[in-house]
C-alpha cells in the first residue's frame, strides 16, 4: 500500500505500485532470511516521496508514465533504503517503518552488507532505466557517481562534525545537502530527462529537487524539536545526546552564545538532564522563526526551479500541494 500522501494524484499512485512490484521482482538471489528482511522493509508503510517526486516530473515531462522513468525511481528508492539500513546502524537504532531494524535482528556487518548490496542492486536498476530510455551507459556512471559521493559527504561531514559545539550553520547546510537534498535532487533529475537528451540538460529539475530536499530537512529538523517540547526523550534530544546539532539549535546558538557554552560543558560532563535548560534557553531565541524563514526561501528556490523546467506543451506539474504539504507539516511544529 502506497501512502495516502498521494491519494489526491492516482497516476502517481499507480505508478508507485508498479515502483514497489520493480523493487521486489528484480532482486537477484540472496541469501533467504536477508531478503525476507529487505522485502519487510519495502512492504512497510513509506511515503516514498523521492521516488513519487521522480514520477511528477516525469509525468510533466513526457505527458505520461513512461517504463524506464519507474525504473528511475526505484533506483532513488532502493538506493535511498540502502541509507537508511547504514543509518540505523550508525545511531543504534532499534525500530524502522515499524520494524525491527536489520542490525538489531542479525548484526551490524549483515546490514551494512545489505545495505551495500542494495546500492549495487540500485545501480542496476538505474543501468536498466538508462537503456530503455536509449541514452549512453556512462550517463548511469555519471548519475549513481555524483549521488553517492553527494551522499556519503554528507554522511562524513555529520559524523566528522559529532559533538562538535563550534558547528556553523554554513557547515550544517552544506552537510545536509548531501546527506539528504541530493537524492530528491537526483529523484527529480531523472524524472524530467528526455531520450533526445543529456543529464546536463535537466539541471533545473536538479536544483528544483535538491531545494525540495533541504526545505524537508529543515520541517525535520522543526517537528524535532516541537516534539521535544511536548513529550520527553523524543527525537531532538536524541540527537543532541548524539552530538547531531541541526537548524534550530545552530540558530539559537548564533543569537546566545552561552547556549553553546553550556552545550560543551554538557558534553564534557556529560549531564544530559540539562538538555531540558538547554532547550528553555533557546525557545527564548527566535530559532525556530528562523529555520521556518530559511524553510520557505527553499521552497521558494524549489518554485524558480520549476519555471524553469521544460513540460509537455498543455501539461502543467502539479506540485503546490506538495508544498503545502510542507507547509503544514512545518506549522504543526
């Protein structure tokens, strides 16, 4: 079952079905009790946002829902639970999409192996894509290239910048710019690429995708912190405890630097029930004013983008609900 996000649009949702029948079908053999574990994964409930967003561009673009655009976005989806395996195993986590997580159930060498092995089944799906589509081989080199080495910078920079009081805002932006807005960015890319074309051409699609990425981010980064508020241990102060800082925290470190002091002693003391001080201090700040403006100006950026972008002549995207959707996600933070 797709996510009701996108009940509104049933060519997208059917495309997704198809999406999710690719995903599970052209899987090569692997071991029994690992597959049974990644299939768990793909029948669990997911927005699938980047691959929904690759399909919008596409159905823009060629005025209908063309084979190798599904196979597009499978590759962005696979490619995107790959991460989220390594992910779980980075933060120790427990739970994904409701199930018990890959490392948790066998151990932390079997999920990054199937996690590596979903970004090599990835790129095959991508390689498959780029055929039907009659384009070059070396343009799956040139995408599944530049989106993996987008990815684990992003990655690096997170956990190179762990616990890490003196982080920049700068230095955040341009972490999650790997870490997350690329692959919308790629989802969006390949969506709106045309057989008579190249990769290059489609750079609007790019940035419109990887703007849609960071404004995602950013509504994270805020319902973080709004749960927080409302009921102890949820995420933002997991992630603080993580040494992870994001948007809002940053912020109010700009405005009151005693914020960032009292976070490096938390640190070297390891106090965490001062977490909650902590947080009183930066809701006297404009912190979350201030990621929600930056959120916006992304969105922004996404609308530019997308004017940009060259669609089937009496075929318009329909993406505004899309960032309404952001928009209210965001206001309930």
């Amino acid at each position: 079952m797709v996510h009701q996000i996108w009940e509104n649009h049933p060519e997208i949702q059917r495309g997704l079905e198809q999406v999710k029948r690719i995903m599970l079908t052209e899987m090569k053999m692997i071991h029994p009790a690992v597959r049974e574990k990644i299939v768990e994964y793909m029948e669990a409930p997911g927005k699938y946002l980047r691959s929904g967003l690759c399909l919008l561009f596409a159905q823009a673009v060629d005025g209908e829902m063309r084979p190798e655009k599904l196979y597009f976005a499978a590759y962005v989806e696979v490619l995107h639970l790959a991460t989220l395996i390594h992910d779980d195993v980075i933060d120790e986590a427990d739970v994904r999409r409701g199930i018990r997580a890959a490392h948790r159930q066998f151990s932390n060498r079997i999920a990054i192996y199937a996690g590596d092995y979903l970004m090599a089944y990835a790129a095959r799906l991508l390689a498959k894509g780029i055929r039907m589509q009659g384009l070059e081989q070396q343009e799956t080199t040139a995408v599944n290239e530049k989106l993996i080495e987008g990815i684990l910078a992003g990655e690096l920079s997170q956990l190179m910048n762990q616990f890490n009081p003196q982080m920049t805002m700068k230095q955040y932006l341009k972490q999650i710019q790997g870490k997350t807005a690329f692959l919308f960015g790629i989802a969006c890319q390949l969506g709106a690429l045309q057989s008579t074309g190249r990769i290059r051409k489609t750079h609007q699609a790019f940035q419109a995708g990887r703007s849609f990425g960071m404004a995602f981010q950013l509504r994270d980064d805020l319902i973080d912190y709004h749960l927080t508020l409302q009921e102890s241990g949820k995420p933002a102060l997991q992630d603080i405890q993580n040494g992870i800082y994001t948007a809002p925290l940053l912020f109010a470190m700009e405005e009151d630097s005693s914020i960032r002091q009292d976070l490096a002693a938390i640190i070297e003391s390891s106090q965490w029930d001062a977490i909650d001080y902590l947080l009183g201090k930066m809701n006297q700040t404009r912190a979350k004013d201030r990621t929600e403006q930056l959120m916006r100006a992304y969105l922004a950026k996404m609308e530019k983008y997308i004017s940009f972008v060259e669609t089937k002549p009496g075929v318009e995207m329909d993406w505004q609900w899309l960032v309404r959707k952001i928009l209210n996600w965001s206001a309930q933070s």
